[in-house]
C-alpha cells in the first residue's frame, strides 16, 4: 500500500470515527449529576457485608468472577512472556558482571527498599479497609525487591529472587483464588460466594471472604511482576545472542 | 448439582490446570504435563457435556448467579452466567476442540521452554477458560475480561516459535489489532454504562428498551464500537487483516483453535450483543443491523473467497477460507431469525471439525517435509495416502458436499437469507473448497506441472517443522485426530436431534424479551418456536453443485500452466494485506466509520 493511500485511508477513518465518537459523547449524562443506579446499589451491598473499601467490595465480592479473569490475564501475560522471552537454541547465558553504584544512590535504595516493602505490605492487608488492595500492593511489594538491583547490582537481585519459588507463588495465587472461590460450592451456595462471617465493619478481619480473595491475588501479582520483570531483566542482562558474542562482551 | 451451578465450573476447571501446571512445571517432566493438562481440558469437556445433557429442554435458559447476588427488582450487582443451549453448546465445542489440539500437539514442539514443559498446555488451558467464559457469561464488562484473556493467551500461542522473526511478527500484529478492537469494545461499554448504569447484558437491554423510539447517536455508537472488537474478533473485512499473518506462523495446534473456534466465537458476540441488548424497542431498528451485517458479510465472504483462491501458502490458504466463512456466518446472522441462527450455528460445529481436520493434514505436511508451499510440495504426498484422503474429504466438506454438517448449515442458511444469497454461498464454497481441493490435488496427486520460482511471494516454503526434526513416521495421534473431527462434522449432518437441539436454541438465543426475563426476573417463558433445520432438496442440489463446482474449478487451475506471477486484477488486492501493522491501523478505523455509515 502507498504511503499516499495508506494517508487517505487512516484520514477518512480517523475523520469517521472522531464524528461518530463526539456525537455519542454529546449524549452522555451530564457532569455531577445524582443519578449513579450502581454506585448505589453498590455501596449499599458493601456496607451490609461489613466492607468498608466498597471497590474492594465490588472486586472481591460483588464481581469477583471479573476479578478472577483479570488475574488469570495477568497470570496468562506472565506465562507467555516466559514463552516469548525464553533462551533458544542460539542464544547463551553470561554470568552478570558486578557493577559500581553511586554511593548516594545505594543509599536511598537501602532505605528505600524496606519502607517501600512494608508500605505493600500493608496496602495488601489493608485492602478490604482502605484504597489499594492485592493488585496495587502486590505491585509496590514487587518493586521493593527491584531495588536490590538499583543499590548493588543485578547478581544481588538473583540473590533474592529464586524465580522457580516466585513461579510456585505466582500459582499458588491463582490457585488460591480459585479454591476460595470452589470452598463456597461445599456450603451449598454458588462458586465465589462470600460465605465466611462478615465480621465487625472496619476491623482486619471483616468482609468475609474479601480479604482472603485480595491476599490470593496480592501474591499472584507480587510474584507475577518478580517472574515478569525477571524475563525482561535475564534478556537484557544475562541472554546473549551465540552469533555476537564478542559484540556483547564488550 | 444443578446445572447453573456447573457453569462457573466449566471456567474455573481449566484455570485450575494451568495454575497446577504452571505450579508444578518444574518438577514435571515432559509426558506428564502433557498428560495433566490434557486430564484438565478433557474433565472441562466432560463437565460441559454433562451439563449439556442435563438441560431440561433445548430452549431452557439456566441462569447463575456468581456470589449469590440474586437480582431484586430486576437489579443486582453481581455478574450472571447463563447456559442455554447456545452458550453451553459453544463452550461443549471449545472444550472438545481443545483436548483434540492437545492430543495432536502430543511431544510435538522442537523445544519447550527450558525447565517450563509445561507452558504449552497451561497456555491453551487459559484460553479455553476464555473461550469458555466467554460463551457463558451473561454480562458484557465479563464478557469484555474473557474477551482479553483469549487475546492475551492467544497472542503468545501464536508468536510461540521465538526462533523465527515471522512468528513473532504475526503475534505482535495479531497483538496490536485485537488490542484495538478491545479498546472500542470498552469505549461502547463504557457509553452503555453511562447511560444505563448497568452492565448485564439483559440490565442493559432492558434499560435502554425503557426509551423506545429510535436509537440516539450514544446508542448507534456504542453498538459500533462493541461490535468493532468483536468483529475484529471475528476477522470480517476490513478487520480481517490480523488472521492470514497470525496463521501463517501459529503452530499448528493453535491454528485449529484459532480457525475453528476463537473467530466463530466474535460471531457468536456480534449476535449474542445484539440479540440480548439492541433487538429491543430502544435498541438498533432490524433493518438497520440486517443491512450493516449483511454487508458487511458479503465484502467479507468475497474477499476472503478471492484471496483464498490466490494463496500458494497452505497456512493462509486456510487461513483466508476462514475469513471467507466468517463473511457466510454473518450474511446468516443478518437474517435475524432463528432459521438464519440455527444454519449457523449447525455451520460453524461443522466448520470447527472441518478446518481443524484441514489443519491437522498441513501440518502433517510442514513436520514430514518442512515445507508448507503448495508447488514445493508437488507430489511429495503420495506416500501418505491416510492424509490425502483427510485432506480431499475436508475440501469437499468445505465446499459443501452433503451429507457433512457443512453442506447442512449452508443450505439452512442460504435457504433462510434467500435469493442472491444462494449463488453467493454456492460460489464462495466452490471456491474455497476448489482453492483446498486444488492443492490437495498437486500435493497428493502430483496433477500438473511443476512451476518455476518467483521470490516475490510469500511461498511457504523453508518453513522450520515444528517438531524436534522432520518426522520420518507420522505419529498415530496426528492421523487419528483429524479423522475424528472429520467424522464429528460428518455427524452433524447426519444426527437428527442435533438439528431439533439446534432449531430450539436459535428460537430461544433470538427471543430477546425472553432473554432479558428469565435473566432478571427468574420467569421461563417458551420462545414462539419454528421448525427445526432439515434438510431440503434444493439444498442437497445446491450443495452438490457447488462441491462439482469446485472439482472443476481445482481441474481447470491444476491442469493451466502455473504462472510465476499473480492475477493481474488480483495484485491491487494482494498490496493491501501488506503485513505492515500501520496499514491495518488504518483500514480498522476506515471500518468503524463504514459500520457506523451502514448503520444510520
């Protein structure tokens, strides 16, 4: 296709999908309106079940089959980036080299790193009360480690980071996710039912299920984003092509 | 157990296998990850069977809902799976189509991931709990989750051979088109969302037939945009361009997925969206969504028809005739009646066991002679006679010769669109089936002559086998396969209660108040039923014509000196598949505009 055609080609359609686009958007409610059926409807259904963070009440409980699907999607990327961003036949491992670090960087990452582990930490327990949860604090848990590799150098991250464990983790989330959500078949209601006691409202251990189901998926993501970040990191550090080696080595 | 208690089963089972095998990988060996995830995808199978068999009547419509949150008043907030025969029936087919891909991709792959054996089935048992999700669910966001899930796990299947530049050219081309459809696909929901509030579907559709009266822009757009992923889903002009490139360098296990159930299921969302959220009073008018889908099948039937004729490459040969049949599937969808859905839904059982089958055959060829290239190959398959016959039976199963479960959901299909239809279903079948028949035809054969080079093209030939080295001996798993799936699709023609089951699903998968009843209502209410699909005689003779059509058509173009250059009228058409992801940027906007213009 010409450069000419293929120009004519995105206008007309950048043009048509601009006008459709704006006259849905022209239509829509207006800002600040007080008409919110689900956010109701929502609320209401967190509070009665002793959830006082309601988006943690709709991802855990109300829609957590949606949950389910996001996480087995985060679980599936992992899983094919492994496939996609594995070592083949012409390529070869090299041990990491050992890498000088600014001494004021080794600091701040020094004392970054277990105030940033804590604070996932607890945005993971903390889901079922306040904003954040197993998705957001699985990340910063997952960063915390990252920042071994910024303070000493990549063979310290290694250290710490038996990918193998990680993987087995990483299932064990999804795993868990899902025996959580069969236990409630054995109490005669439906697959992911909150079926445990709903607790005291605004405590550690209220909503039910909740709270379990967002640990489950904090440590899905925890590990996921090590196994993840840890595929990228081997192919830019440790994977050298056969063929230019001598290139590389340098 | 109920049978709405199955259905969120029928996803979480497979998802438990890869979660085990992804656990345990490490510690598998080879064998034994192949058997555990093959136990997993045929246990989902079963599940789905069974639930299929204990459905009290084909028009029953079981509802579940995930978490127990029952609707009250027509309201809830949970997410609702529902089974009816069509959901169920498409899930059934996944399931079974994945332990066949499992069984033929047995210790199939030149090199498994190092320490991770068990990546391949984990990845295939995500995507049938997507695919099966999908086909179950009841709620468009949850739709739109099983949706990305198909696409996540289906884009790194497809780029799996990392060796070669190809594979992970098409995957990233396969990754950034589908992307794009998801992105309109949330776009249209997040505009229902804002003026219904809801995200069910039948909360959805109820709320908007609340405005009755013509639809606004808002609702015009967001049936746009939702259709656009799932058309692109469905691989229908000009969101086809995704389909050749992603199953040209798919191993083939995945491509008898792709093909045979994951674009069937883009059409089962465009019509599954539509029946339960726009066929109401506020929705889009029938004669609206009758033209736009009627149009845009036909582009989509004749293009594919055309390309697929041109190809030399057995991959994409197939892979064109897929988009060829998607353009069939939806001239029948826009018929809008349940004898145009049943038709198709009889078509694309058929088609799922017919195309893998085609499938499977080539790739017996690329692992037997690393070569995938109709003229390389010439002749080299008279030595596998099993193979030939396979492949020569799926051609004419293709083109529609009866009594396969093809020729069937054509002729129900034409019968119901009527008129032009017909000649258009009978020449695309020709075609396609000619277009397979004529390589059968060189390959097995060794008709006709052999041609000279032309570098130009995209030949197939050089491919890489996917298998450690070429296979001297064709394992018995790659020959039994595909004479299962073909005698699956023969069985669909010849089963009378598969059409009465079928004849019932379309009456109730097309009653959209009774839909939106037992969903939210828990009431049960029969669908005004029409006769089951049979067969006709017209449609024994139209089918008969076009399989003598395309024996003819492979004669005439085996026996014609091969010419080292392209149809003329054809090259314009060859440059717009280009592979060039920029280009198919472009026509996927060009083609929301187009949907929109059909539609107002």
């Amino acid at each position: 296709m010409s450069m000419r055609l293929r120009l004519w080609v995105l206008a007309a359609g950048v043009l048509g999908t601009a006008t459709l686009f704006v006259l849905a958007c022209a239509e829509l409610p207006g800002f600040g309106g007080t008409w919110h059926p689900y956010g109701d409807r929502a609320v209401h259904a967190a509070l009665a079940r002793h959830t006082a963070n309601t988006i943690a009440s709709v991802n855990f409980d109300q829609r957590a089959l949606d949950t389910l699907g996001e996480e087995s999607i985060l679980f599936g990327s992992v899983l094919g980036t492994l496939v996609l961003l594995r070592q083949t036949r012409d390529e070869r491992r090299l041990p990491p080299e050992p890498a000088r670090v600014a001494p004021p960087v080794r600091r701040y990452a020094l004392i970054a790193l277990p105030v940033t582990l804590l604070i996932g930490l607890y945005v993971v327990a903390h889901g079922q009360l306040s904003p954040g949860g197993g998705f957001q604090g699985g990340v910063v848990v997952a960063t915390s480690l990252h920042l071994l590799y910024i303070a000493i150098d990549y063979r310290a991250l290694e250290r710490i980071r038996p990918v193998g464990l990680y993987e087995v983790a990483d299932a064990a989330g999804e795993a868990g996710y899902l025996l959580i959500g069969a236990a409630a078949l054995l109490t005669g209601a439906a697959f992911l039912t909150n079926f445990l006691p709903y607790g005291t409202f605004n405590t550690l251990s209220s909503g039910g299920t909740v709270p379990l189901l967002n640990a489950a998926i904090g440590v899905e993501v925890a590990a996921g984003i090590v196994v993840l970040l840890a595929r990228f990191l081997d192919q830019a550090v440790e994977i050298v092509s056969g063929r230019d080696e001598a290139e590389d080595e340098t | 157990m109920t049978v709405a208690r199955m259905l969120p089963l029928i996803v979480a089972t497979p998802l438990f296998g890869a979660a085990v095998l992804v656990g345990a990988g490490r510690r598998l060996p080879r064998a034994a990850a192949e058997v555990l995830g093959l136990l997993f995808a045929a246990g989902t199978a079963a599940l789905a069977l069974a639930a299929s068999a204990a459905l009290p009547s084909s028009t029953a419509r079981p509802v579940e809902w995930v978490g127990g949150w029952r609707p009250h008043g027509g309201a809830s907030v949970g997410i609702v799976l529902v089974g009816d025969r069509t959901g169920l029936g498409l899930a059934t087919l996944v399931s079974l189509l994945v332990p066949a891909a499992l069984a033929y991709a047995w210790r199939y792959f030149d090199e498994p991931p190092r320490r991770h054996a068990a990546s391949f089935p984990a990845l295939v048992l995500l995507f049938q709990a997507g695919m099966c999700g999908f086909a179950l669910t009841g709620d468009l966001f949850n739709a739109f989750v099983f949706f990305e899930l198909m696409g996540v796990v289906a884009y790194a299947l497809t780029g799996y051979r990392v060796e070669e530049a190809r594979a992970v050219q098409g995957g990233l081309v396969f990754g950034v088109v589908n992307s794009l459809g998801g992105y309109t696909t949330l776009l249209g929901i997040g505009l229902l969302y804002a003026r219904t509030g809801e995200l069910g579907l039948a909360q959805i559709g109820r709320a908007l037939d609340a405005r009755p009266g013509g639809p606004d822009a808002l609702v015009i757009a967001a049936f746009v945009l939702v259709a656009t992923g799932l058309l692109v889903k469905a691989a229908a002009v000009p969101f086809h361009f995704w389909l050749a490139d992603a199953h040209a360098v798919a191993p083939t296990p995945v491509c008898m997925l792709l093909s045979g159930v994951m674009v069937e299921l883009g059409v089962y969302g465009t019509a599954r969206v539509y029946w339960t959220v726009f066929a109401g009073p506020g929705g889009i008018p029938a004669p609206d969504a009758h033209r736009a889908l009627l149009a845009l099948g036909a582009l989509t039937a004749v293009l594919g028809a055309v390309m697929c004729w041109q190809q030399r490459h057995l991959k994409r040969l197939l892979a064109y005739s897929t988009v060829a049949h998607t353009g069939l599937f939806l001239i029948g969808l826009a018929v809008l009646t349940p004898e145009g859905i049943g038709g198709v839904a009889l078509y694309v059982l058929a088609h799922a066991g017919v195309k893998a089958a085609l499938f499977a055959c080539v790739g017996v060829l690329l692992d037997r002679f690393g070569s995938v290239d109709e003229h390389e190959l010439h002749g080299k398959g008279r030595e596998l006679p099993w193979v030939a016959g396979m492949f020569g039976i799926g051609g004419l199963a293709l083109a529609g010769l009866p009594p396969f479960g093809t020729a069937l959901g054509k002729a129900v299909t034409e019968e119901a669109a009527g008129g032009w239809a017909t000649a258009l279903f009978v020449a695309v079948s020709a075609v396609t089936g000619g277009a397979v028949l004529r390589a059968g035809a060189r390959v097995f054969l060794g008709l006709g002559s052999r041609p000279p080079g032309s570098p130009e093209e995209t030949t197939g030939e050089g491919e890489e086998p996917e298998t450690r080295r070429l296979l001297a001996r064709i394992p018995d798993s790659m020959l039994l396969v595909p004479t299962v799936l073909l005698a699956c699709a023969l069985a669909v023609g010849l089963v009378p209660g598969l059409r009465t089951a079928v004849g019932g699903a379309a009456d109730a998968f097309t009653d959209h108040a009774g839909y939106l009843a037992a969903v939210l209502d828990g009431r049960t209410t029969e669908p005004a039923p029409t006769p089951a699909p049979h067969w006709t005689t017209p449609g024994v003779v139209w089918g008969l014509l076009a399989t003598v059509l395309a024996g003819v058509l492979a004669l005439l173009a085996v026996q014609r000196p091969v010419r080292g250059e392209p149809v003329r009228w054809t090259v314009p058409l060859r440059r717009l598949h280009s592979g060039h992801v920029g280009d198919y940027v472009a026509w996927f906007l060009a083609g929301v505009t187009l949907l929109a213009a059909l539609l107002v």
